[in-house]
C-alpha cells in the first residue's frame, strides 16, 4: 500500500512539468493552428537556462527565481521565432508553418550544442527542499511534494486567465474563429504574439521546473514532444483541465509500468492514447471540430493533367541519365542516389494520402520500416529467398495499413493525424522491445539481397526500376477515376457524399495503398543496406517525410520527389561539417519563408511570371473574359455581383 | 398523379426543442413543390432528415414506396435522389467538367478504378450537362475561381447527372442577384419539365416561389400550417400573419 501511494505522488509530482509543457502546446494550437514542433526545443531551453541561472543565483530565493526568468527567457525566444519565421508564413497552406517549426528544432539544438556543450548536466537541488519524507514509511523526495502541491495553483492560475480575464477572453474567440476576431478590431498579429510568448514561457517553467528531478540534456526536447502531444490529444485540444488530467494519467500509468511492466513503458502512453481516441475521438474534454471551422489558407489548389509531351521528354531524359550513373558515376554516387529514390517513393507515398487525400498522417513510417522488417524477418526466420520477401514486404505493409487505417478513419484533422502517430509508435514500441524475435536495438543484420543483385550497380538499376516504377505507379493513380474521388474526398465530403462516393472507404483505401508503396520503399531499403533498425520506424523517419513534402510543395504532384532529393542531397553534403544542423535548419526556414508554396510551387509561379509555363486560370479568362479574372480576386464579393451572361 | 415521395410524421427534436413537428406532405410526379416559411421554421432540417444527413426522432419518408429512413446519403442518392446545398459544395481543386464528370464517373461506379485517365471519361456527357445549364463555355476553367452564381449552376448539372427522380434543392438561388434568381429558376423549371422530374425546394424569395411553384407547403416552428396551391397560399390569412403579421400580400409576384 505504501509503495503504491509513493508511486502514485512520483507520478503526480512527474504530472507537474509534463502539463506546463503540454498546456502551452495546447494554448499554441488552438489559437494559431499551429503545430509547434518547437515547443520539445522551448523546454530543453528552459532547462538549461534555468540550469545557468542556478550557478548564479544563490539560495531558495535564487532557485525560485532562476525558474521563472528561465521561463521568462524562454517566452523571449519563443517571441522572436515568432516574429521572424511563423509570421511571414502564416498565410501558407495549412501545416506549412510546421516544417518551420522544425528548423527552430533544428537551429536550438545545435545552438544549445555550442553554448552548453554536449555532456548532460545534473539539475542542482532545490535549496530548503532537498531531504525526503516519509509516507507510510516510503520515501518521498520533498521536492516531488512541492510540486504537487504547486501544480494545482499554476493550473487555477491559468484557467483564470483563460476564462477570467479579458485577455482570455480574446484567446478563446480567437480560437473559435480568428477571422471574426480580427474583424472586430483585435490585432491579431501580438494576438499571436502574445499567446507565443505565454505558450513558451509555460514550456521554458516546465523546462527549468524539472531540473531537480531530471537535469537537462540535448535528447530532451524529443523525448517530451511525443509526450506533450500525447497529453494535449487525450485531455483535448485546447482544454486546460484536459491537459492537467491526463498529464497526471500518463504520469501515473508511467510509474506503474516502470516497475510492474518494464518492457512495456515506451508503448504505454500510446495504447492509452489509441483507446482514449477510439472511445472519445476528441479527448476527454476535447469538443468536436467543426470542419472548415479555420477556413482555407492560401490558394485552392490547382486542378491537376497528365504531363504533356515536353515534360514526359523531359522525365525521360532525367531517367536516361540516371540509367546512365554507372557508366560515369562513382559507386558512391549510385549508392547516394538509390537512397535518394527510395527517400522520394517513401515520401511520395505519403503525399499520396496527405496531398491527394488531406489526410495528415505523422506515423508514416509505420509502414516503410514495417515493410522492411516484413522482408528482414522473412529473410532472417524462414530463410524466404529475396525475391518472394521484396514482394511480400508491400503485402506486409499494405495489411497494417489496412488495419490501421480503418481504425483511424473515424477521425479527422490533428486527431486523425495523432492516432496515426499512436500506432507507429506502437509498431515502433513493440520492435524495439520484443528483443528476441526482432533484435530488438540490434537491429537484423545480413539480410542482403540474391547473387544476381548482391553488388553496387545491379541493385543500382534495381532501385531504378522499383522507385521509379513506384512514383510513375502513384502518379498514374493520381489521375485515375480513384484519385479523383480521393481529391473529391477531400475538397467537399460533403457533395461526394451527397453523389454516392463512400468517401470513409476511398479514404481507407487510399490510405492502405500509400501503406504498400511506402512497404515496397522499405523493401527496397532493407536490401540495399543489408539491415534494419527500429530507427527506421521512429517518429523521425514520419517526420522527414512530411518535412519534404511541404518543403517540395504539398499541392503539386512533383512536391515530394522534388523536396526529397533536395534535403537528401543536401543532408548529404552538410553532415560532413560540424554544426550541419544549425546550417539545414536555417536553409529550411529561409526556404520557407522565401518560397511559400514549396520549391516545386514557387519554381512553377516563377516559370509562369516569365512566360515558360502558361497559367492556366488567367490565360483562359484571358481569351474569354477578362472581367472573370479580376472577379476571382474578389470572390467573396462575388455572391452580390450579377455575371453577365456573353 | 403519381406520388414521388411521401412523407409521414416526420418529427426531429434536438434536446427537447422541436424542430420538425409531425409533418405530412407528399411530392407529386412532375410537380415543383416549394417548402417555405421564416428562418427557424424547420425547413433544412426537414431537408436534411430527408438526405439522410440527420436522423428524425419519428416518422418515415417513402421514396417510390421505398423507406428512405436510416439510409446514408449516398445511398438515396443511388436510388434516384439528387440535391443541391445551400451553401454550394463543388470539388475546388478541379476544373468544372472534371465536377461534373465525378458524379458520372461515381454513378456509373467506377470511383474505384485505377486504369483510365479521369480526364477523359465521360467527358463529351459531361459538358452535355454544362450546357444544359450555360456553363459549357466554362467547363475547362478552374472550379475555384468560378463566380457564385455559377458554382450554383454547376451544382444543378452535377445533380442532374444520374437522371434523378427527384431533385431537391436547399435555397437554389440564395446569395444571388435577382436578375440571375429569375433566370436559374426558370432554368430548373424547364429542365425538371424537359426530363419529368419532379422537384421539392425551400426557398426564401417569394417572387421565385410565387413564380415557378406548382403548389407550396409552409412550415413554421416546426408545424406545417399550409398546403396549398399558389393562390390560396397568398390568400391564406395564417401564412400573411406569419410573415407580416397581417396585411395583404405577395401582390408582385410574376
């Protein structure tokens, strides 16, 4: 009885960062839409300007004190990432300002990196709090019941600010409909502002708060992002209280299985986190969203044709050339560009479904590295020859897909996009922790492909024919009768509904089809590095994806391939100095905010602007009628206008 | 004259409000039958019980004799029903005939095929139906920028596209200048008369509803109050209270 109250305190004490964290997350969200990836790096910063501050400050005093100007610091940054990289790109598609976001992941680590070094440092204990008490003669550190007794009065704190002040009250309509809000004469802008600067401090507290218990180090900030978007999908989007619930939940159950379940702690919070969704799709205090609630940002996209006879020349002279990379190319580069390939079918495979479909998916990777652990356990247990195991990794891949994408289905939105997530991290979990049929961190080794593959150049031409089979393969599906209702699907559920598409199960579809193809890239992976690791199935891997498809430009059918090879390449040549990460973060935000509409959108813009690409919309007004062209400016005015029929 | 569709003791509270109160009414063949009354009055939730995108409380629709109840929408819309929104719903990333070519690409069910280029099938059919409604000339260009009007009338040629029965439309000329009501309007009365649809629609205008309706009902907080033909709703002294409190009028009407 005694341990299990101690370990419900040392969950509840645990709570206390964790729903600092996740509540800033949530405030974030909900009034800006933003998804900040960032918000891992803000807490990593606190820790470790709180850290700083303690070397100086002396005392009780100085402790307390250190927390909140670490906080308050961190606010400051947040402020500046704000006016610098999210507000030159708020009126991007939706989701843009996320891969933003992860250049300022990118850029604090490193800068974290060269001012604290890379050795984890120990968090001084906090002055006056530092002994145990006994309770039901089990220790309890007294800082723990510190902080569960703060937590409460932070919590309060905000929820009056929330729903008491005129300032909350600003918040909560702007999360309702920031339009409106701003019609209303609100500067929406330090609006934005000001909502960053409270999100971050509250990540910056939690950061600093934590310190006696944890220390800071330079793997925090991902170790918690998981766990704060956890914790903000199952309390609800934009419900405090939600958060504090289920920030203590996670907390507790983590305790809990800590001790009695070991092998289970990385998959636990996403099991509760997959149930909590399939019973209350919102969370637990989560209410419904309205779609189209937010309203388009940006343009709409345009319609999309089959290449004409200039470009499909033009493939095919690309892929001559790359067919011709062994004639004058090193094995170095064959190796480089078949990775490059198997990138850009992996991250084609997600545009599929996220570009076509408007089905954000952040666990992606579930099924690239679940694919090449279909072929790497076939290989290493039943001794499958490489060819049947190529083949039967998609069907792998496809089948949880097809399983996961059902469950998901019922979702929409952020909420759709976290359950993707729960699931890969379970896949994930489940790898990494059933070490004796999958290896477990070791990985499968010596999974290499048939005689007849098995050096550079044959399995060169091999990934040749499979990538670009692939990408050609959903490029043609795109501009099939399914991929039509795909798009139907996801520009207006609601007519497509009302003219007999299912579009719950085109979605599905869909969904279990991108799952194959990104199967058969892992396929493709496995052979040519001879091995797997549970690297292949992380967060990260989702996450590069999704990266290059906003990076390429997420409403042209190029985006991902042309996103994919850039940061390839890229990666490839800027790993090789010291702070790469400093250096790609700060291309990725310049390259966000410079081209808004991803490299392929803008390349297209530009090639219009100087007359190499015809626009299709203005060329057509042109020859027709030029007073239509003018009126699509205005559209919203246009319900009043009469059109004069010619 | 046959009857289309019948309509039982449709009801549908929300939280003991009583939105939809036991109504009756039936849709005749070939007629266009005009659902009216104030904002409030139970009109699109009537519509929308009878789409199968909200469930009523009580009551059953009988669509040929069939059931409509517990249907999906996509399901009645298979058996002969079409629809068209009051706030339009077109497919934004595509060109107009490509709209158009989604819902004979969907009727004819080839929405899961993977083979053909969608841009191609269908297409001599679907610009049939753009120039039913004067949008031929339009069809290539991009759904998104069409003026609203017009997104009404590509809404008009997608629902016609699987040659309904009935056709039901929620405000077909709402957020128009009069002018352009006039001329949608009397384009839907000839095209339901060319094809022998029959058509049941709310509408807020009195002078399109005075001026195309065969017969009109009147709702209002949720009860039917009248049924009737065009005359003897305007001479009705219970519709007049209801929307003017009193008075004579709909004089004008064309």
């Amino acid at each position: 009885m005694g341990l299990f109250v101690a370990q419900v305190l040392t969950g509840l004490a645990n709570a206390a960062a964790l729903f600092l964290v996740a509540s800033g997350l949530s405030l974030i969200f909900g009034v800006t839409r933003i998804v900040n990836f960032a918000h891992g790096s803000f807490y990593m910063l606190g820790a470790f300007i709180g850290y700083s501050l303690m070397q100086v400050l002396p005392g009780m005093f100085g402790f307390w004190a250190s927390v909140v100007l670490a906080g308050l610091a961190v606010g400051v940054i947040g402020v500046i990432v704000e006016i610098c990289v999210l507000r030159p790109v708020y009126k991007a598609p939706e989701l843009f300002q996320l891969v933003a976001t992860f250049g300022v992941i990118l850029v604090i680590q490193d800068l974290a990196l060269l001012t604290w070094g890379a050795d984890d440092v120990l968090g001084p204990r906090a002055p006056g709090l530092k002994g145990i008490v006994r309770i039901m003669d089990e220790p309890v550190p007294k800082y723990d019941l510190a902080l569960i007794a703060i937590t409460p009065f932070i919590l309060f704190g905000l929820w009056y600010l929330i729903a008491r002040t005129r300032v909350g009250i600003l918040v909560r309509a702007a999360t309702q409909d920031r339009e409106m809000v701003g019609a209303l004469g609100v500067n929406q802008a330090w609006l934005f502002t000001g909502v960053f600067f409270l999100g971050a401090t509250l990540a910056g507290l939690g950061g600093a708060i934590q310190l006696p218990k944890g220390g800071a180090d330079l793997l925090m900030d991902f170790n918690i992002l998981a766990a704060i978007f956890v914790v903000v999908v199952i309390g609800g989007m934009g419900s405090l209280p939600g958060a504090y619930v289920a920030a203590v939940l996670i907390s507790v159950l983590n305790v809990f299985g800590v001790t009695y379940l070991p092998q289970s702690t990385l998959v636990l919070m996403f099991v509760v986190m997959a149930v909590v969704l399939m019973i209350k799709p919102y969370g637990l205090f989560g209410r419904e969203e309205v779609a189209g609630e937010h309203g388009q940002v940006g343009e709409p996209e345009r319609p999309i044709k089959p290449a004409g006879i200039k470009v499909r020349v033009l493939v095919a002279v690309g892929i001559l050339l790359l067919a011709l990379l062994p004639v004058f190319g090193s094995s170095f580069s064959q190796v480089l560009t078949a990775d490059v390939i198997i990138f850009c079918l992996f991250a084609a495979s997600l545009h599929f479904i996220l570009g076509l479909g408007g089905l954000v998916s952040f666990g992606h990777a579930a099924y690239f590295g679940g694919g090449a652990y279909v072929a790497a356990l076939l290989v290493s247990y039943l001794q499958t020859p490489m060819e049947i195991a190529f083949l039967l990794a998609p069907v792998g891949a496809g089948f949880a897909a097809f399983i996961i994408g059902w469950l998901c289905m019922r979702l929409t939105g952020v909420y759709f996009a976290m359950l993707t997530l729960a699931f890969a991290q379970l896949l994930w979990s489940l790898v990494y922790q059933w070490g004796e049929f999958t290896g477990g961190d070791d990985g499968l080794v010596d999974i290499w492909p048939s005689e007849w593959l098995n050096s550079t150049t044959p399995y060169y031409y091999f990934t040749l024919v499979f990538g670009i089979g692939g990408i050609l393969l959903l490029r043609h599906v795109a501009h099939s009768p399914f991929g039509y209702a795909l798009r139907a699907s996801r520009d207006s559920a609601r007519q497509a509904e009302a003219t007999g598409i299912n579009t719950k199960r085109v979605q599905w579809l869909a969904f279990t089809f991108a799952g194959a193809v990104a199967g058969l890239s892992g396929a493709l992976f496995v052979f040519s590095k001879g091995s797997v690791f549970p690297t292949e199935l992380e967060v990260a891997r989702s996450f590069d994806a999704l990266i290059v498809i906003f990076l390429g430009g997420v409403k042209t059918l190029s985006g991902a391939i042309v996103g994919g090879a850039s940061l390839e390449y890229a990666k490839d040549f800027l790993t090789r100095f010291e702070y790469w990460r400093l250096t790609l973060g700060l291309i990725i935000i310049f390259v966000v905010i410079l081209a808004p509409e991803g490299i392929s959108g803008t390349l297209r813009k530009l090639a219009e602007r100087i007359g190499i690409m015809k626009d299709p919309d203005s060329n057509h007004s042109k020859i027709r009628n030029p007073a239509v062209n003018a009126k699509a400016h205005t559209r919203e005015n246009t319900r009043e206008n009469t059109r004069e029929d010619p | 004259m046959n009857i289309i569709l019948d309509v039982r003791n449709l009801s549908k509270s929300f939280h003991g409000l009583q939105a939809v109160d036991f109504v009756n009414f039936e849709v005749r063949e070939g007629e266009l039958l005009a659902l009216i009354g104030p904002n409030g009055a139970g009109k699109s939730t009537c519509f929308n019980m009878l789409m199968g995108q909200l469930k009523p409380t009580t009551g059953e629709v009988f669509f040929q004799g069939e059931n409509l109840v517990g249907k999906y929408p996509r399901q009645i819309w298979r058996k002969g029903v079409g629809r068209t929104f009051q706030i339009t719903g077109t497919y934004s990333s595509m060109t107009v005939v490509e709209n158009v070519q989604m819902a004979l690409m969907s009727h004819r069910r080839r929405i899961f095929s993977i083979f053909p280029y969608a841009h191609k099938i269908y297409k001599e059919e679907a610009i049939s139906y753009l120039d039913m409604v004067g949008l031929a000339d339009q069809a290539e260009r991009h759904c998104a920028i069409l003026a609203y009007g017009d997104l009404k009338r590509l809404e008009l040629a997608i629902a016609l596209c699987h040659k309904p029965t009935l056709l039901l439309m929620d405000e077909p000329t709402a957020g128009m200048a009069p002018t352009e009501r006039e001329s949608v309007m009397q384009l839907t009365a000839d095209i339901v008369k060319d094809q022998n649809i029959s058509v049941l629609f709310t509408e807020h205008d009195m002078d399109v509803v005075f001026g195309h309706a065969h017969r009109i009902l009147v709702l209002n907080r949720g009860k039917l109050i009248a049924n009737g033909s065009v005359d003897e709703i305007r001479n009705n002294p219970l519709v007049q209270e209801v929307y003017l409190g009193g008075g004579n009028l709909f004089e004008v009407a064309s």
